[in-house]
C-alpha cells in the first residue's frame, strides 16, 4: 500500500511517501480502515520534528485522524462490521501507528461510526479537534448557557471548533482572530464578536464587550500571558490551557485567586476511550444536523504530505496566518 512514513525524525522532507506493507489482517477488538481522508494537527508536525519525543514504531507512520471504511473486524469486534463508514483520532501516539496510509488497523474503542450525508472530508477534520474541543468545554471548564467565552486563537483548528460548540451550548462567543477576513469567517461560524488581535489590544476591547470579565477563556497559543488572561477573567473563571509545552511565563498569584479563578490543562490523546467516546456521541449528532462545520482550510493529495507539514508548522509555529482550519489530505 502507498503510506507516509518516517525512518528518523527531523524536517518535513524527512517524511517519505512510498510503499509499504499491508496491515496484518486484524486481532481482537482491531478494525482494518480503508482511508478515505485523514487531517493533519500540529502534534504531528512536533511528533515528526522530535520536538515532542515519544517511542515511535520504525518505520513510523504519522497522523492522528482517520474517515474510511472498514475492511475486516477482528473476532473481538463488537461495535462495526465490514462496509461501516468510520472517523477516529489518537493513532499515531504513544507507540500507535498512525493515519496517513491508505489502510491502517486501529482498535474500535477509537472509531465512531460516520453519521449519513457527513463527508469523509469533514469527519477527518473534525476528529482530533473536536474532541479536543468538546472535553475542554464541557469535561473540564464545564461552560454553561448563558455564560461568556473568549477564544483565543479561534480561527485555528481548535478555536474553530470551540467556537461553534460554544454558541451550541447557548454561551456567549468572543473570538480573537489575526485579520479582518478571518473576522469575517468566524461572525459566519456564529461567534457573537471579533475581534483582530494584531489591531487591537483584546484586553481593551473585552473590556468594553464584557465588563465583568469572561467565565472561560480557552487559550490556544503556545505562549499564554496569564497577566492578559486574569485581568480579563470574572469572579470563578475558568481558563483553558493546551498547549506550549516550553512554556513557562510569569503568573499573578493574587489576582487569581482572589477571583477564585481555576485552570485547567489537559491533552486530549490522555483522555480515556469512553470519555473521547462520549465526546464523539455529540460530535457525530452535531454533524448529522448540519450544526457543527468544520473549517477546511484546503485538500491535498496523501503524497504531498511533507507540504502540508511545512504549512501547518508555519501556522501553528511559526504564526504566519497562513492556514485558517484544517488541512485534509486524500489517499
Ligand atoms: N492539549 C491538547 O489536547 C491539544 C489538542 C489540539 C491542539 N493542541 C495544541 O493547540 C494549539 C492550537 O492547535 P490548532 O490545531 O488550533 O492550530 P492551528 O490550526 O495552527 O491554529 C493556531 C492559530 O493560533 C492563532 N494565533 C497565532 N498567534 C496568535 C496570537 N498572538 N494571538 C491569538 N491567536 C494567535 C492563529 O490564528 P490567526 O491565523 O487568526 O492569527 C492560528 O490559526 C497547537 O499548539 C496544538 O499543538 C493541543
């Protein structure tokens, strides 16, 4: 089968697009997909870079999310049978193989069933940030109607997604954003206001919008300024915090706890099956309802997937504003 793969970690062009062999058929509770579309996140951009180091399978096959078709259950198999459409995320992790192949095996407590009238397009890009999305939402910031949420970063994957959930769940949307088209997109999605964080300062202009602060701010930078965050934060805010991992910024004690404000951290590849389970249950209902539309930045071919690695490290690292969503990619 034609597959990415990786024989060291390093720069994209590491990555090898070529032959290898089929998947084993599949044992125990072990699906074997027939890929029809998978996404690309930037933890697979920092597996592939060695900036996140963890026991990789060599060769390694990257990518987390997956939509296909199953080809064979393994006699454990409880949930799908051959000719089930299904997504998934969390492979490519932890000594997993990953995504970007044409067939894969992957065990069933990580696939969900592909609601009818989904793409496979959007399924893929859905996965791994819309877990995401949903257990910092609900699992850990626990939002409510009604409340207000600032999402910074939200024309990327995750803040995207955070966004529409947000307004799903009756709360009130303010979205940073880096231009005036992105603005433009996100009102489009249903954020309540936007603001363009290279114009204007968004403390000052959370001030004006919410003046008792907002109950949940999820960060999506790799760099937070709890200073920015706590001032912007009401009485018993919840802040979200997900990535950086170098990070280590200064933190206003006082503030924050006088507010009774709490943080929350958290990967979501961490998150037991039945957790990401549950979150995938209101995803997939979400889709079916035309409620939740993930942000496709562009298609490409499997085979320029070193491409699409340089694009996304340029987004997510390097911040140029390139990508507004995801990127899907097609065996
Ligand atoms: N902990 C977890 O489980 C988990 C899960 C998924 C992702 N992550 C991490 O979360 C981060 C975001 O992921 P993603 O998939 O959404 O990445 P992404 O699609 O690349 O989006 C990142 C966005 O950040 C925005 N941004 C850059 N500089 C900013 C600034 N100074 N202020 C406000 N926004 C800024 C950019 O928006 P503009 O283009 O509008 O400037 C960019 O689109 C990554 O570091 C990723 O590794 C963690």
């Amino acid at each position: 089968m034609k597959a990415v793969y990786l024989l060291e970690p390093g720069p994209p062009e590491n990555l090898i697009y070529g032959e290898l062999p089929d998947p084993p058929p599949p044992t125990g509770s072990r699906l074997l997909v027939r890929v029809r579309a998978v996404a690309l996140n930037p933890i697979d951009t920092y597996l592939r870079s060695g900036m996140v180091k963890m026991d990789l399978p060599r060769p390694f096959i990257p990518g987390c999310d997956f939509a296909g078709v199953v080809e064979a259950v393994g006699p454990e198999v409880r949930l799908f049978e051959p000719g089930d459409r299904v997504w998934g995320s969390n492979q490519g992790l932890l000594g997993r193989q990953g995504t970007f192949a044409e067939r894969i095996t992957v065990d069933e407590c990580w696939a969900y069933p592909i609601p009818e009238g989904v793409s496979d397009e959007a399924a893929a890009a859905t996965a791994l940030v819309g877990i995401t999305a949903h257990l910092g939402l609900f699992r850990h910031a626990r939002l409510e109607r009604g409340e207000t949420l600032f999402v910074n970063g939200a024309s990327g994957g995750v803040g995207s997604t955070v966004v529409q959930m947000g307004k799903l769940t009756g709360a009130r949307v303010i979205a940073a954003v880096g231009s005036p088209a992105k603005a433009e997109a996100i009102l489009k999605l249903g954020a309540d206001y936007a603001i363009v964080y290279r114009d204007v300062e968004p403390q000052l202009a959370l001030r004006k919008i919410t003046p008792g602060g907002v109950n949940v701010w999820w960060e999506t930078t790799r760099e937070p300024d709890f200073d920015r965050i706590i001032a912007a934060l009401a009485s018993r805010g919840r802040v979200i915090i997900m990535a950086g991992r170098e990070a280590r910024p200064p933190f206003p004690v006082g503030p924050f706890y006088v507010k009774g404000g709490s943080i929350h951290g958290f990967v979501m590849f961490s998150a037991h099956p039945d957790e990401q389970r549950e979150a995938a249950e209101d995803i997939n209902e979400w889709l079916a309802a035309g409620k939740l539309k993930p942000r496709i930045d562009r298609v490409m071919p499997l085979a320029e997937a070193a491409a699409a690695h340089r694009l996304q490290e340029e987004n997510t690292i390097g911040k140029s504003g390139v990508l507004a969503g995801k990127i899907v990619l097609k065996p």
